[in-house]
C-alpha cells in the first residue's frame, strides 16, 4: 500500500526529534541493542484506506510489548473474558512492566493486568492450539490479518537474544508456576512469548492494527468483524490504563488516546473512530517508552485535539 509522506507530519517529527538525545536502546535483549538510536518514523492510516507518513516507514522493528494487546484480543476471542480474568486481572500497577515485587502480595498470585511481563505470560499461556507451532501460527495468522500483510513474521535473531537472557521472565513464569496460574513446562513458555515479542512490522503495519482497534475491532475495507466489539473495547482500555509502562496516567492526562508500547521503540495509537497510528523510534526514555514517540503523540493531540477525555 502506499503511504503519502506529510509535510505537517515531518515538521512534527522533526520538532520532536530533538529530544532522541536524552534517550537510549534498550539493550538488556542484546538484539536490541543494536538499533540505529536516530531512527524515527510515523504512519497514520485511516479507515478509508490513506494513510500519511514521516521518515523511513520501510524499517522493520519488533513488537515487544505491543504484541501483548494482540494475544489479550486472541485469548480473549478463543476463551472469552470470564475464564481470562479469573487468571490476570484488570488494574494498573504503578511498577515497571518486569516487577516481580506485586506477585508476591496478592493471593492468589495472580498477575495485576496483561499488560506487565507477569500477564502477557498468563496470556501468552492461555493461547490455544497443541503445540508451540500452532499457538504461534495462530497468533501470527491473526497478526497478518489485522495488519493485512501476509508477509509479517518475526526476528529468530531477536527471539532467540531474549530466549537466551530472559531470566526475569523465566523467575516468573516458575513463580506463576508454583502458583499454580499456569501450568506448563516454563522453557515452552518461553520460547512462545520470546517469539511473540520478535514478531516484526513496519510503521504502516502498525498503524493498520492501532486503525482496526480505532474502529471497534472492523475493518472497514471489507467490512469484517476481525476483532468482536466488546473485546477490542477491552484492549483499547488496558491500553489506556496500563499501555504506556509506568507512565500511562500521565500519558492520558498529556496525550489522551489508547496507546501501547515496547521496548524496541515501537508505539500503536488507536484514535477512536478517526486512525491508528504506528510509531518507530528506538532511543528511549526511562520509563521504557520511545522518548521522541511521547513528544511526537504530545504534538499531535495538542494540535490535533485528540485527546478523548
Ligand atoms: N520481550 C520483552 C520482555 O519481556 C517485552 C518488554 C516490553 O516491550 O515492554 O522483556
């Protein structure tokens, strides 16, 4: 699909890449260790098909944690809410997205919300199908249709980095595990969630998925439900309470819009009824969000008046 570069977006992208200087790569997953630091793109694809562009939309990152919105959608689809959230509940917790510490204070042991490390596990557990292969296939099948590319797969070389190094991770699956919120072998577990997080897309991939949960789950090109109404509307809420680490309540006061992000630098907006947008922008700030990302979303809601609140 073509994507027609904007002039207002690359003034907005070029304001809001002064503050790249005061970010960093992730690099506790080796792989990601190695992004261009001043990379820094923007798509915005709205429902009739345009869509409108800044900087090089053609680079692929990985997911990371925006995968986690898309395996919620699936697992909610596949098992229905009741029997999810009886395994994962539904609060913000104030900590960062790798925290072990709340695990330990609820009884049951059950993760705060899917959007920490702690229940996108739970989540990535619940996905169904008879072996890694086929939870992954499905997970992936659903992806490719919601971006409406075929060809969206996913880094062996970054899964295989966070497999090798995910320690954390691994502490609380067997946590989980003790505690009886999941049930099956850790290292299996794992190796799902590491692929998961390494699926990898585009600018405007992204966007066309923050573009589907912005109109309720429908793609409005062939007007089929991907994603029932009251689920998308589910995710759309986790990503407002809890889509931006540790900083999502001041994201909502500053920009106002469902949002998720990832430590690759990844971030997928979803502008109720109007688009979705898919930012790339690896240097990122402390609380793990793209630093330029928030600034180039603060410009736009403010001169956009896209807050939703
Ligand atoms: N794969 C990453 C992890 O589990 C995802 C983290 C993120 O993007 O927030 O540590």
């Amino acid at each position: 699909m073509q994507c027609r570069s904007s002039n207002d977006l690359i003034q907005f992208v070029t304001e809001a890449k002064s503050v790249i200087k005061n970010g960093k790569v992730a690099d506790y997953i080796p792989a990601l260790g190695r992004a261009k630091r001043d990379d820094f793109s923007i798509a915005i694809h709205y429902p009739d098909g345009n869509c409108i562009s800044a900087g090089d939309i053609e680079k692929q990152f990985t997911l990371q944690s925006i995968s986690k919105v898309i395996s919620l959608a699936l697992v909610l689809i596949d098992r229905g809410p009741d029997f999810v959230f009886e395994r994962v509940g539904m609060e913000p917790t104030g900590d960062p997205f790798n925290s072990i510490a709340k695990l330990e204070t609820m009884a049951p042991a059950k993760p705060l919300n899917p959007m920490i490390n702690a229940g996108a596990l739970v989540v990535t557990h619940m996905l169904k199908g008879n072996s890694v292969e086929e939870r992954f296939s499905r997970l992936l099948t659903f992806i490719q249709e919601l971006s409406n590319d075929p060809s969206v797969s996913y880094s062996t070389e970054v899964a295989y980095s966070e497999f090798e190094t995910a320690d954390l991770n691994r502490a609380l699956c067997y946590f989980l595990k003790q505690h009886q919120i999941i049930n099956e072998d850790v290292e299996q577990l794992l190796k799902l969630y590491t692929k998961q997080c390494a699926i990898e897309m585009n600018c405007l991939d992204l966007a066309r998925i923050g573009m589907i949960f912005a109109m309720d789950g429908r793609d409005p090109l062939n007007g089929k439900q991907i994603i029932p109404i009251d689920i998308a509307r589910i995710c759309k809420t986790f990503m407002v309470t809890c889509g931006m680490y540790n900083s999502s309540g001041e994201f909502a006061i500053k920009v106002g819009i469902p949002a998720k992000s990832g430590v690759s630098g990844g971030i997928m907006g979803s502008v109720p009824g109007k688009f979705g947008i898919g930012i790339f922008g690896p240097a990122l700030d402390e609380k793990g969000n793209s630093i330029a990302g928030i600034r180039l979303l603060e410009l736009l809601s403010k001169n956009y008046n896209l807050s939703m609140f």
